[in-house]
C-alpha cells in the first residue's frame, strides 16, 4: 500500500521509512513516519522558475524536501527575472532527439523555442546551460541502421551530425550536446542504476505486453485503437515477453502526487496539469527498465544479457550532458556543474516521461527534482501530428535554405501560442514574415534610414533621450518593452513577439502622424522637428532589434549595424539596453539597406518547376496595409 502525506506545509523535510528493503516487494510495502523540520531552505518564486524540489534516499529512507516561494523571503538567486549573476545558472533542456531518421520541422521546433528562451535568459545577465543532444540506442535506431545497410554507430554518427548541422543553419546556441552513446554518458547512467537498485526499486520479472516500438513503451490496451494501433504513430503495438529489471514506479505514486499538489507550476503549461494528476491518481504501474531482446544499448550492471530501456538511459543524459571537458564522468561532477535543470522543454507527447517517470527515477537514486516540465502543443500539417513515423514532416533545411533562419524561427514562434498546436501552411507562413518581418519593421527601418540619408547625412541630430521628452509614442514603447518581458519570463513567446510588432506598428503609425517628408520640404524649424521624429523612430527600432532578438538574432543584428553598430556591440547588449536613451547625437547610420527581403510566393508550374508569381493576391493584402514611403 502506498501512502500519502496529508497536510501540505510549507518549507519542511519528511522523512518516509520503508518496511522492508526486499528489492520485489517494496512497492507494496511503504509505511510513513514524519518528522518536520522548519524553515530548511528558503527559495524565490518571480517567475515561473523560482522553486526546487530536492529528493534524498537511501535503501531504507527518503527524504524530500520541497520548498514553495509563497509567502517566504525573495531570493534574488534562484529568480531568473531578477539577477542571477554569481548564481546558479539557468539550465534548459531539450529532449535528446532520437536518430531512426534526420530531424523534422517538429523536433526543430523544440530547440527554437529553447534557444529563444535561452537567449532572453542570456540578455536577462543569466548564466544560462543550454543542452540539447542526440537519444541513439535502442530497438527503433538498430532498425533504422539496418534497414540502411550501416551498423547503428555509423547511421548514429551520420544522423546525430545532420542535428548539429540543422542547428547551425537556424542560428541555435547551445552550450552542451550530449549524446547518449558517449562512452561518459554511459559510466553515469550505469551509476545512476546502481543508485536506484541499491534503493531497493529495482526487481527481476516477467513481462507481457503490447509495445510500440516508435514510441519505445508498452502500452495498455485501453490507450489503444482498434488493431491495437498506438494512437500517436498509428502503427500496430507488437505483442512482448520478456524476462526484464523493472522501476518500483508504484512507490513513488503518493510522493509524486504529493509533490505535484504542493508544486503545481512544475507542469506547464497549467492545463496539462490535470492529465499528469490523474495518471498518478489512476495508479501507477512499475515499469521495465531494460530489455533482452535488444543488442544496441548499454549493458545492465552484472547482467550483460541486458541492454538498460532506452528512456530510462536517455533521460539521464540531462545530467551527464554536464558533465564538462576533461571531468571524472561520475554523477556528483555532473550534478555540480548545475543540476537540476530551470527547465524542460518538451512535447506534450513525452510529458509522461518527464513529470512521473523522470522525477521518481531522480527521488529514488536521491536527486533533486527539475524546477518545470513544459510540454509544448504540436505542429501539424493537415490536421495531423507532424513526425518521422507518419511520413509526413516539414523539412526544415529546405525552409531555412529558402526563407532564411529569421523567417523560420519568427513564424513557429509568432504563429504558434507555445503549448498549444498549430498547423503550417506556406501561404501562411509567407504572409506573416513577410508583413510583420519584411514590411512592419524591415521598412519602417529602411525608410526612415532613406530619409535621414537625404536629409541628414546618416547623421542623427539629437540624443532619442532628448528627442523625446514628454513624448507618448515613447511611453507606449516602454510600456511594450515590459510586456514583452513579462511574456518571454512566462514562456509566452507568441505574445513576445506580439508586443515587438505593436512597437513596429506604433512606430509606422507615430511615422505617418508626423510625416517629416513634408516637415523637411518646410525647411527651418520644422526640419529640425523633422530630424528629431526621425531619432525616435530610429531609437524604437534599436530597442525592437534588442527585446526580438532571443527570436530572430540574425534579423536583428542586421538592424543593429544598420543603426551604425558593431557585431561585437550587438553581441554585449543587455535587456536593460532596451530602456529608451540608447541612440545619441552623432551617431552616424549604415548605407540602408533592406534587412529582411519579402518572399516572392513560390507556386508550381505546369511542368512542376517553379515560377515565381509577382503581385499575388495576397502580396497586395499584405502591401495594402504598407504605411505610404516617400523618401
Ligand atoms: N528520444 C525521445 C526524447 C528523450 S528525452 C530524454 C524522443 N525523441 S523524438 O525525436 O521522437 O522527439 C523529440 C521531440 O520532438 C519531442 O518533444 C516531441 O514532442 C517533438 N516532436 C516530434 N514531432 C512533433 C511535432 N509534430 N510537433 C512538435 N513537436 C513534435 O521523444
């Protein structure tokens, strides 16, 4: 029987006895004693990230500590919001994708929305870990290797690069890819098992089931559609026995449900919630954690006839992903070098994995918990999930050698309110980057640029701060730069970047007000009004190319040297760059030039090549709300 904890207090440490240490029934058997200790530990809660769980155990006791913010001191270390210069870094992760084919605009999709968000913790001042990697063993990848004619190690190397590759040409920074058949990897995953299994939550048993082998799990016939289909891959389960090492899952059921009252943030968004809840309140079942019948893994501790399950080897590469150049690969170097992690950004698909899995793995082998699960929506095409087991990805080397890196990483972003899905269309994708990206910000930046050049030498006549006193337009661009703050702190990165297109229409709009093409054929006073509204309008676009930049850097750092600035300028600004004030008299622009280059729509020929269309119906949409340019 599994028991629960009642009456949930703040900041406090239990400490849970076990009955029996017996590896095969100690699920069955927890009893509960508690002791209470006060004020432990104290943490922070401003953003989403402000709270840690950290979990101890041993073969007889657990100990959980779990601290929540509310109500207790602000730490400015552990919020990501508010400095955590000679902190602890911000951690985030990816999932460590898997190698059976080359990435698709879905698993791409994951990493975009990390870098961004690792960006913006980067402009925040934050030491940020960014990790992403390759997931290279298991049944699903030897099949894949073997149906190419290569062993797994070759069609992993090959694959596993084609990722790296993708996230050059999409600008992704990461810090860290770890892959799971890096001999390091495999020495801490191997001390991980042993940590669990001297626990007492590993047990020898039979097992049969029904497993999809796309989704490398056992399934049970309830989730199952008609043919025993997987209802996410859509293939046939296959039925399994085998003689295997299975996780006490079932214990860890009233600590996890606990933990999850007491820490509701932990899953993110929070309607996904609910779904974890009631998985832990259905019961939880043990789970196998290695397999027999599968050669291209690593070994089970003293049982070489056993490869450890893929997920439970995989998971823990977000720890030994830490591990840096030239350390011992032992979890304690690893978790030193900033476990655990700010951050999961995963799929909703793999939520199971990473909020009941991957947290009872870390209670039993007595690690602390991640801050957040975020499981993210999916990108569809017809209705239907996008993947490599369905056949019908979007790829997304051919979007970002046609369209560029800005366009692809603005359009998921923008287009897809993070969290839930959302469907891709070329029509679709090209009005929107080439309304907001090309005409909203790229020509209010070239026009204005065009003017100050016929006008003013490139030169700017006045400090913006000056330039704007008791101005409103000014107003609302600070008013805007917070809000878009406020949305990259909760993950919301489809209204981030909604605020920065507000600053670009407000900006197009206070141009058209004003009109300093007539104020300048006016002459006297009124061109010098002129060269004023042109600083103001030039000072929101460097404040644009500073608070869009965790979406589209490239785009952004084109802007930034229009303004007349280095790439080594751009590389040191700080979100508190974006307070207004940057630009100053004597600033001297770049010949404009355009920044961003509207899509021409692409449509097929008769003869199935492709034509370019000029003046589409939807390129005069999109030129109709075109602010009017007289330069
Ligand atoms: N290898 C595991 C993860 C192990 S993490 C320790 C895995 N790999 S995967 O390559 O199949 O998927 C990686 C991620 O891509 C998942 O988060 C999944 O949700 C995401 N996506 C795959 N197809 C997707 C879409 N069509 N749309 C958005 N994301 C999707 O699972």
């Amino acid at each position: 029987m599994t028991s629960r904890v009642q009456n949930p207090i703040q900041n406090r440490l239990w400490l849970l006895s076990f009955s029996t240490s017996s590896s095969s029934s100690l699920c069955n058997s927890v009893s509960l004693k508690k002791t209470r200790f006060t004020n432990r530990t104290r943490f922070t809660n401003r953003s989403l990230f402000g709270k840690r769980m950290s979990w101890s155990s041993s073969r007889r006791n657990l100990y959980c500590t779990c601290s929540t913010s509310r109500g207790s001191t602000m730490d400015s270390n552990t919020s990501p919001s508010s400095g955590r210069q000679n902190a602890e870094p911000f951690v985030i992760t990816t999932p460590l994708y898997y190698v059976n084919a080359p990435p698709h605009m879905g698993s791409a999709y994951t990493t975009v929305a990390a870098d961004a968000i690792a960006r913006f913790q980067r402009l925040l001042g934050n030491k940020v870990v960014f990790i992403t990697g390759t997931d290279e063993h298991g049944e699903k990848i030897a099949t894949a290797a073997a149906a190419c004619g290569c062993s797994p190690a070759e069609h992993c190397n090959v694959v596993s690069q084609a990722y790296r590759t993708l996230w050059r040409d999409l600008g992704i920074a990461y810090d860290k890819f770890i892959r799971t058949t890096d001999p390091k990897h495999e020495a801490i995953v191997k001390e991980f098992y042993s940590k669990v299994l001297a626990n007492g939550d590993i047990y020898r048993a039979d097992y049969e089931g029904l497993y999809c082998v796309n989704c490398e799990e056992y399934k049970e016939e309830k989730e199952l559609l008609d043919n025993n289909c997987c209802p996410i891959h859509l293939k046939p389960c296959v039925a399994k026995k085998e003689d295997n090492y299975f996780f006490a899952l079932s214990k860890y059921e009233g600590f996890l449900g606990k933990m999850l009252s007491e820490n509701p943030e932990f899953v993110q968004p929070s309607f996904r919630l609910n779904e974890v809840q009631s998985w832990i309140t259905s019961g939880l079942r043990d789970f196998s954690i290695s397999r027999a019948s599968v050669d291209w893994g690593i070994e089970v501790p003293n049982d070489a006839k056993q490869t450890i399950y893929v997920w439970f080897d995989a998971l823990v590469g977000y720890i030994s992903a830490l591990l840096n150049d030239g350390e011992q690969p032992n979890l304690q170097t690893a978790i030193s070098s900033g476990w655990p992690t700010s951050l999961h950004l995963i799929g909703k698909d793999i939520l199971r994995f990473h909020a009941v899995y991957w947290p009872a793995m870390l209670m039993s082998a007595g690690l602390q918990l991640p801050k957040m699960v975020f499981g993210h929506g999916f990108l569809t095409k017809d209705g239907n999930k996008m993947g490599k087991s369905l056949g019908n990805t979007l790829e997304p080397t051919d979007l970002v050698q046609r369209f560029g890196p800005d366009a692809v990483r603005y359009f998921f972003l923008k287009e897809v309110e993070f969290g839930s899905d959302g469907d891709y269309s070329e029509s679709r994708f090209i009005n929107t980057v080439n309304a907001h990206l090309a005409n909203t910000i790229g020509n209010l930046l070239n026009r204005t640029l065009g003017l100050l050049k016929k006008n003013c030498q490139s030169t700017l006549a006045v400090d913006s701060a000056i330039a704007a006193e008791g101005n409103t337009f000014k107003d609302a661009v600070e008013m805007l730069v917070t809000k878009a703050k406020t949305h990259y702190e909760t993950l919301a990165l489809s209204s981030a970047c909604e605020a920065v297109l507000e600053i670009g229409n407000a900006g197009n709009l206070y141009m058209n007000q004003q009109a300093p093409w007539s104020l300048f054929k006016q002459g006297g006073a009124a061109s010098e009004t002129a060269a004023k509204e042109l600083v103001i309008v030039l000072e929101a676009m460097r404040i644009i190319a500073i608070v869009l930049s965790p979406v589209t850097p490239s785009l952004c750092l084109r802007i930034f040297n229009q303004l007349g600035y280095t790439e080594d300028q751009f590389d040191t600004i700080t979100w508190s760059d974006a307070k207004w004030g940057g630009l100053k008299a004597g600033q001297v622009m770049a010949q404009p030039k355009p920044v961003f280059s509207r899509i021409e729509n692409q449509i097929e020929d008769g003869n199935g090549g492709e034509t370019v269309k000029q003046g589409s119906k939807e390129k005069e949409n999109i030129n109709q709300n075109k602010s009017p340019i007289e330069v």
